[in-house]
C-alpha cells in the first residue's frame, strides 16, 4: 500500500512531537529586498534544552530549548522550508546566534482550517551550520518513497535538484546565509514591536 506524504504544521503543534504547542506562534506574508515568501517565528518561551550529537564539525548544536527562536522562511518559488535555530541572548551574546540551519525539502504548501500553514514533506533534508558542516539526511528515506511507489520519478529527481540548490544557495556561502536571515528576523521583530500578534498565543489559541 502506498503511504502519503507527511503534512507539518508550521507551528510545530504537540502532533509533531516537538511539543511547541502553547509558544507564541507568528506567520506573516514578507516582501523585502532579501526574501519574498512566507516566515513563520516560534518563541521558545519554556522548554528544556535538547540537541543534536556528532555533528562532524560543530560537535554538538542545540535545536530546542528556552528563550530559543524558531526562525523559518518559504521562499516564493523554491521547495523548502529553511529553519533557522537561534540560540538565546545572554551576558556574552546580546545579539541572537544561529546554532544550526535544518533546511526540508517539500512538495509544497497548504493551510489548514484555522490558517496555519502546512508544508508536505518530501523526505530529503539538508542540515548545515556556520563551522561549515552541511549534512544531507535522510536520504534513504527518500529513496525509499520513490521505489516503493510512494514518489514518481519526477517528484524523486525534483527532490534532489532542489537539494542540490540548496547546498548551492545556503551553504556555499554561509555568512551570507547568517546575513540574510537576521535581516529577515530583524524584519519580522520590528513588525511584532509595532503591534503585530501572534497567529497563535502562548495559551495555544
């Protein structure tokens, strides 16, 4: 039997097994010199840490955890959905780091019925950081869907052209990579300062 593709909300709800439901959630249509497309921010506002082992260069990164963002951009016309993880400020760090990108390569996008958007999930993922690691995951996973039918051809060779974009595109050149998203978050926390709400509040409404 074929399965079908996987759905995930933006707003990471409990289903997805991050439990981020009850964190303010934000998505907002954005049209700046450095993105067009939709961002989605998830402010960690509770929540123990937890990381990521063995990353070959950066060792261990940390993908959740208090004070931690959520940082996470659809471009118009591309098949991914970029999360960039943003570790805390703290007495030594006053502007927000990166700690890791998770980049999931996607068939699209739809919205649910109370308008949170959903991506559809194609299995291959590109995992990078700014020491200079990229990680393409999953692999087998997407190879799998496609032999047992669950894939054309066509969706398996766009899967891996759109990974091969986006190594070309986000990881050659990771300071720019940095560059743009906190310009993209540096966008998103002035519209919050001046009135935006969350799409959903931190009582999960």
């Amino acid at each position: 039997m074929v399965k079908i593709l996987k759905r995930k909300r933006l707003d990471r709800d409990s289903k997805t097994g991050w439990g981020f439901e009850g964190h303010p959630y934000y998505q907002m249509r954005v049209d700046t010199e450095e993105f067009q497309g939709l961002v989605c921010l998830i402010k960690l506002i509770s929540g123990k840490k937890i990381y990521w082992h063995n990353i070959p260069i950066a060792g261990k990164v940390a993908v959740c955890g208090k004070k931690m963002l959520w940082l996470q951009l659809i471009p118009d016309g591309k098949k991914r959905v970029i999360t960039a993880k943003y570790l805390p400020k703290s007495f030594f760090r006053k502007n927000q780091k990166i700690s890791v990108w998770y980049v999931d390569i996607i068939e699209g996008i739809e919205y649910d019925t109370d308008g949170v958007a959903v991506f559809v999930d194609k299995y291959l993922d590109v995992v990078f950081t700014a020491k200079g690691d990229f990680i393409i995951d999953d692999r087998h996973e997407l190879d799998e869907a496609y032999h047992s039918g669950e894939l054309s051809k066509e969706q398996y060779e766009a899967a891996l052209r759109e990974c091969d974009l986006i190594i070309d595109e986000l990881c050659s050149d990771v300071k720019k990579t940095e560059m743009i998203c906190g310009k993209i978050l540096a966008y998103v926390n002035e519209r919050i300062a001046q009135g935006e709400k969350p799409f959903k509040d931190k009582k999960g409404d």
